[in-house]
C-alpha cells in the first residue's frame, strides 16, 4: 500500500498501538458504546457540539456503570477510543467515512443486543432507546439532515479522488468485460423478491435492456468461459476481502482504497466489472439460497446459518430496505454499462483531443470510484442483515435507506453527465461517418460492379429490411432480387409530389407496358421517398406515404426509413436533389446513365430509353421548333388541327380583359384575311386557381377551345420546362440553339403574364408578349396591304416583331432552389446579354411556400 493509503488510514482508523488495538476491537461486545458520545460528523469530519452538550448532560450514575466494562484502560486516551468514531464497524460501514451517533443506537441498542444492554446500561430500558432512536429524537434528526450534502461535494471529491488515483497503476493489461458485465447483471436482475420490487418498470432492473439482450447461455461461450478462468481467482479474493471488511468494520472509502489496491493493474472499467463481479456472487448467494431453501434441504440448513428464513419472514418490514438496493443496483448497473461504452467509440472517429471524450475521461476515475462505494454499501447491506438478523434491518431500514438514496443521487448525477458526453461523441461520430460515406457514395459509381445489387442495397435498404420494396401491381412485399441485373429508374421525390406528376407519369409508364411492347423487360420503376431527416414521421405524412404509393403501379421503397440519413444527404450531394423529382437512371452492374432523366422521360416519355446522355443528344439532333414538340401527343384535337393545316393560337396567361380581347381581335383577324384559325388556351405555369377561373370563364362566354384537366396545363409547362434544363444539362443553353432560344422567350412571358403563340400546321411562326400579340390582330388594317406581296405569315411576323422592338419588354426566368441545378448565367433571348441575378420570394398561395431565386 502507497504513502498516500498509509496516511489516510493513519487518519482514520485506530491506533496502532496494542493496547488502542485492543481497545477498538470490532467485537460488539466491546464496541457498543452509548449513542451520545462525542462523535465525527460522517460528512464534514466535524464535532457534533450537540451531542458533547447532551454528554455533558448525562448522569452521573449513568457514567458510572461504564466504568467497570472499561476496567483499567480509562485514560481519556483509551476511552475516547473505545468510545469514539470506530466504536461501531457497522454503523461505520453503513454510513461511509465515520459513524452517525444516531445510527448507533439504532444499531447497537439494547433493543437489539439485550446482551449489550444488561452489561453497559442496566437502566437503560427499551424504552428509553426507543426515545433517543432517530424517529423520537429531533436533535438527531436536525444534526443528519444537516450533513445530508457535504459528503457528495466537490472538495472532498477533490481528496478522495487524489488517494484513488494512487492506486492506479496499469500494466496493460487489457480485458473485455462486457460478458463478465453481462453475467452480473443477469445475477443482480434475478437477485430479488417480488416485495423488493418496485411496479413501475422503470426502477427494475428488468427494464434495463438498451445495452444488452436474452443471455441465451452467453456464459458457455469459448471466450467468456476462458475470460472467466483467468478472472475468477481475482474475483474471488475480492469477493472474500469485501464480506471481511464489511463484516469487520472499515469504513467505505478505506474498503474502496483496498479492493482499488487490488485491482491497481487493471483499466479503470476493468477495475469496476471485477469489484461489481465479486458483489454479484455473495449477493446472488444470498438471494438463491432465499429462493430455493424452502424445496432444498442443503440450501435450507445453509440458509439457517444465513438466518435467511428470519429475514424472508420479515421481508414485508423491510421492503423499503429492499426497494433502496433495488434502485442504487440498478443506478450502478446504468452507469457501469454508461462507462463500457466509452471504451467501445472508434478511435478514428473520437480521439481523446475531442472536448467531450475528454471530459468524459477526466470523469470516468471519479465515476468508478462511486459506483464501488454504491456496491460496498449494498454488500454491508445484506452482510449486517445475515450477521445481526432482521430485527436490526427494521430498526435501522430509515437511516440506511438514506444512506442509499444519497448514492442514487450521487451516482444518477454522474450518469446524466457521462450520458450527456455520449451523445455528444455519438453525434461527432455520426457526422463523421456520414462525412465518409457522402465521400465514397459517389466513389462507388466509378467502380466496376458484377450487377447492380451492392448500389442497389445501399441506396434502397440500408436497413436490411428482408422485404424493402413494395410491389404496386401485386400490392405486396418483395425481395430486392427482383431487380437484379436490370435497369433501374429511381424516382426520387419527397411526398409533396403532385397528383399531376403522379397521373402523368403513370400514363406514361402504362403506355410503355401495352401488350406488345418490348418496353417492360427493358427498365424498372422504383419510387424513392425522401423524407427529411430533422422532421418527425407523423401519422399524417405516413398517410400520405401509402396514399402515394398506392396508386403507383410500379415498386416503391416499403417504408421511408429504409433510406439512411447519409443516403439522402449523398443523393443530394450528387444528384442535386432538393424538393423537385429526379429520376435516376441505373444500368444492370448499377452504372449510373443519368443523374436525371425525368426531363427526357417528360419530352419524349419511354421513347428515350435507355436515357442516357448520347440518346438524349441524338433525340435533340432530330427536333426542330415545331408545334408538335410543345404539345406532344397530348390533345388529339390540336395534332388534327396541324393535320389540317389551320392556322393556330396557344395563348396563355390569367388576365381575363386580356384574353376576352385577344380572342376577339384574333376572330376578326381571321375573318377579315379569310384564313381558317382555331384557339387553344393552356392556361399558365403557376396560380392554378386563377387558371380554373379563367377556364370557367372561357367555357362560358365561349371565348376559345381549352384543356379543361389542369394536368395537361402542368404537363405541358413542365415539358417547356424539361426542354430548358435538359439543354442546360446538355450544355447547350447558348445563342445558337434555335429551339433553346424560343423555350426561354416562351418562359419569359409567362413569368411576365399573357403570350401568344401563332403557328401554320405544325410551323410556328411567331412567339410574342401579350402587349405585342393583342395589339398585332388589332391594326390588321394597318399591315393587311403586304398580304399580296408577302403572304398573310410573314406580314404578321414583320408587324409583330416591329411591336417587339419598339415595346422592349423585359425578360425573366425563374429557377426554383428545390430543382437543384440552377445555371451559373443566362443570356438574354432578346438581345443576347449576359442577364442580371436576384433572389425573389415567391407564394401563389396554391401550394407549399415556395422559395426561388429567378433572372431577370
């Protein structure tokens, strides 16, 4: 034993001179003392002034029975020995670094040791002890409530912790304890009576299942079992030291200093698996031979020895002795797997450099070191039960019940800050991994895969859920081998996609699954939910989940918790994904062919499998600017409309002065030139409830013909829309891209209202601002003259684009934050400048708040 310990036991136990020796014997015969001698607070280490008063006060004759049981040795010397702090071993172990005078009595009283009592006080009756006991004393109890703080402070944390640090001195030694951990704690859940047990699970050790699962035989294993062999002689000479030392009388932090001597070449958590280990086994005797003596005779006489069929006769009594282990057990058990688990964090992600880890470090001494005073009180618990019966126990249950509490409270506040630090570390941990894996989600494209499995694990279950995907045809659970070695289409969107983008998109897919078609054994459908990871999953967002994915006929991920927090941040990462839907084009080995074919599949639909850039290139080489191109196959009367040859007018915007006068100039245009012309109105991109006023209007007053299902609006400006990012995602977003230059005029005057477009068959002939477009029809008197010569198309568009000019209206483009891919610049349409950048905010109050920067 060190210096250190050397002098704090000098401070604290007897003399070690043979007559003071022999005088603080811890036989009770001889220890018992009256409860109000002078005595050392346990807490603070000062004088009780009141019970030297109540000394002072006593009778003579009752100082005088003293004297014969004191014999010779009655030096003030020998009899503040006999009588002083280490009178009473029990009581010192049961309250920690010095005796509670209170305490003494109610442990050593004549109501407990009528031997004691015949031979120190023969007048002093059972009554009277029960007058000076701490339920009828309120001295006792005001000077204890005092002292109920001062042992758990910083300060004397300060001197204990440097005696403990003394004792530390590892050789390397390194062990894994987590089965020893495990065996204990199914010792100590089992260890109990029913009327030790508290109802509410939270307070069972029963309830403490977030560290560890069933044993399952845990203790027969290869490793457990050599681990145990290696361990058990320790165990057990700790074991033995503990009961002794309890049982003879050395106070708790002396008993800490000695089973830490012990132990000194072990890591810290090491240090405290063994002691808790050694705890187990004499505490789990005990309540083994308390459960089965009563149907086996050899555990019956053991138990007799044990005076264990007294203490279970008087189990109701002690109940409350019972709940206080039961709740300090648990506490020790928490924070022992709590300090486990430090030793557990990687050290790539957590260095000891890392503020929380060190001050976790710094604490874990300080935690051990309470955690074995919490278990060197249980032990004495049940070694003074066993050696001084139950009638102690119930005389004493209040006072050590709150010796008790205090550790839980001590030691639940140590678990709450190493708790604190834990989830700091596990954050840094978690960020650090995501950090990893976002840097190798992309990596993992560039490698060459056998199939399309390993990328297809990973981004669609992550979980290792056995059934991740959900079959929309069969409405049941499927294997992810389903899309083994085959093209995969992941359409990636949160759960504000539109019922448009959902029927759309279904028509699409069903078009390319006719009978007949080759198209469904080249590609397959999976829906991606992305949910936003500092969101809570309500009940409501889940409805709408399975709202969506019923009515896709295609796979959808079975739950959005089977997409990991860092698969939705890396999907971001590399395709740019906010709110908008993608759609991700996987080749069978899982080769990524497009970041986002969604634009393609609007445009040209299955035609543009397998979507990758070079067939979207070629599916460009082979458009021109034509009517068909805007309004696809999508309204059957408008593609006869171009079969005919007619002249024709879309027209747009929600301005409905603006349209009732459009549509009349247009018909006395056509009336006045005698050409054949029919009106469509396809309404506008945005403020979907002003498009259905206008619609009602126009069917009404019988203005034009016009889509009456909003979906094709959506579907024909998301098309327009498609055609600019694809070419942006081609590159080709300059001022020699024809039909590039037309899309953005188109954009524009949407953004800026009312537009017209006017075509011949499928040409088009011009495109204009509403201003421009209006006043064009209305001074045909104006430019009819050139018809001879010119014909009708081009009288118009010279007019017109006479107007344009003089006008100079302003071009815009929006471009949502949620699309993700926003060009670094744009030119101008109109005059081929590099246009201006701002940031608007943007409500049309018909959907989500929607934040967009836009161009002007």
């Amino acid at each position: 034993m060190d210096q250190s310990m050397s002098n704090y036991t000098n401070q604290t136990s007897p003399s070690l001179n043979p007559e003071k020796r022999l005088l603080t014997t811890s036989n009770p015969l001889t220890s018992a003392t009256n409860p109000l001698t002078p005595t050392t607070n346990p807490f603070t280490g000062a004088a009780n002034s009141a019970m030297n008063q109540l000394q002072q006060q006593q009778l003579p004759h009752q100082q005088h029975q003293r004297q014969p049981l004191l014999g010779p040795m009655t030096s003030p010397v020998a009899q503040q020995q006999l009588l002083g702090p280490m009178t009473n071993p029990v009581a010192q172990q049961l309250l920690g670094m010095s005796p509670n005078p209170m305490h003494q009595q109610q442990l050593m009283g004549p109501k407990n040791n009528p031997m004691l009592n015949s031979m120190m006080n023969p007048m002093h009756t059972p009554r009277q002890h029960e007058l000076m006991g701490p339920m009828h004393n309120p001295m006792m109890q005001q000077l204890n409530r005092g002292e109920s703080n001062s042992i758990f402070s910083a300060s004397d944390d300060n001197v204990i912790m440097k005696q403990v640090l003394d004792t530390h001195l590892p050789d390397g030694t390194e062990v894994d304890v987590k089965p020893l951990v495990n065996i204990v704690e199914e010792i100590l859940k089992h260890a109990t009576i029913k009327a030790a047990i508290d109802v509410d699970a939270s307070t069972s050790l029963v309830a403490h299942t977030d560290h560890v699962g069933k044993m399952e035989d845990r203790s027969h294993q290869t490793d457990t079992v050599a681990m145990l062999h290696l361990l058990s002689h320790t165990i057990d000479k700790l074991a033995c030291e503990m009961a002794f030392k309890c049982l003879t009388g050395g106070d708790g932090h002396s008993i800490a200093l000695g089973l830490f001597h012990d132990v000194a070449n072990y890591h810290w958590d090491a240090k405290l698996a063994l002691i808790l280990a050694a705890f187990a086994l004499n505490y789990g005797e005990f309540w083994l031979l308390a459960q089965i003596y009563s149907s086996n005779q050899l555990a019956k006489s053991m138990a007799v020895l044990r005076q264990v069929p007294m203490i279970m006769e008087h189990s109701a009594p002690l109940k409350p002795k019972f709940d206080a282990l039961n709740k300090l057990i648990h506490s020790i058990i928490e924070l022992t797997w709590c300090i486990l688990q430090f030793k557990e964090l990687p050290s790539m992600y957590v260095t000891t450099e890392v503020p929380a880890m060190a001050r976790a470090l710094s604490k874990v001494p300080t935690a051990v070191y309470w955690n074995v005073r919490g278990i060197i009180a249980c032990a004495a618990q049940i070694t003074s039960l066993t050696s001084m019966g139950h009638e102690y126990g119930i005389s004493s249950s209040e006072m050590q019940s709150w010796e008790l509490t205090s550790l839980v409270h001590k030691i639940d506040h140590l678990i709450e800050f190493l708790k604190k630090q834990l989830e700091e570390c596990h954050r840094l941990i978690g960020e650090r991994k995501e950090m990893d894996f976002r840097q190798s989600f992309s990596q993992m494209f560039d490698t060459v895969h056998i199939d399309n499995m390993k990328i297809l694990k990973i981004i669609l279950n992550y979980r290792d859920d056995p059934l991740p995907l959900f079959d929309g045809v069969t409405k049941q659970r499927v294997n992810l081998e389903v899309l083994r070695k085959r093209n995969v289409l992941l359409l990636i969107s949160g759960l504000d996609m539109s019922n448009d983008e959902l029927s759309i998109l279904e028509q699409i897919y069903s078009e390319s699954r006719i009978q007949g078609s080759r198209m469904d054994t080249l590609y397959d459908l999976v829906w991606v939910p992305i949910v936003d990871p500092y969101v809570e999953y309500t009940e409501a967002m889940h409805r709408r989940f399975e709202e969506m994915r019923s009515t896709m006929p295609w796979y959808s991920v079975n739950h959005p918790s089977n997409i990991d927090r860092a698969v939705k941040k890396s999907i971001g990462d590399r395709w740019h994904f906010r709110n908008k839907p993608i759609l991700v084009v996987l080749d069978p080995q899982g080769r990524e062919l497009s970041p986002n074919a969604l634009h393609m599949m609007w445009i040209w639909g299955s035609t543009a499998f397998p979507f990758t850039i070079a067939r979207e290139e070629a599916l460009w080489r082979d458009e021109t600017w034509r009517l068909e191109l805007l309004v696809s196959s999508m309204d059957p009367t408008i593609l006869n409309w171009v079969s005919e040859d007619k002249y024709i007018f879309l027209y747009g915007g929600d301005d409905i002065e603006w349209i009732r006068k459009f549509t009349r100039n247009a018909r006395a245009m056509a009336s006045a030139a005698g050409i054949p012309l029919e009106m469509a109105y396809v309404g506008k991109s945005k403020k979907k409830e002003n498009v259905r006023r206008a619609i009602a209007t126009i069917n009404v007053e019988k203005l034009s013909y016009c889509w009456q299902d909003t979906a094709l609006i959506w579907f024909f400006w998301t098309r327009i829309e498609s055609m600019l990012f694809s070419k942006i995602q081609l590159k080709r977003a300059d001022d020699q891209d024809q039909i590039m230059l037309q899309i953005k005029k188109l954009l524009s005057y949407d953004k800026d209202g009312s537009w017209a477009l006017l075509c011949r068959g499928s040409k088009i002939l011009t495109n204009g601002h509403g201003s421009t477009m209006l006043q064009t029809p209305a001074d045909f008197d104006l430019w009819k003259e050139h018809i001879p010569s010119r014909g009708f198309d081009l009288s118009f568009k010279d007019y017109h684009d006479k107007l344009h000019v003089e006008a100079n209206n302003c071009c815009r483009f929006e471009f949502p934050i949620a699309a993700g891919r926003i060009p670094e610049g744009m030119r101008c349409p109109e005059c081929h400048r590099l246009m201006e950048k701002y940031i608007a905010y943007l409500c049309c109050h018909d959907q989500t708040g929607l934040l967009e920067p836009y161009s002007y």
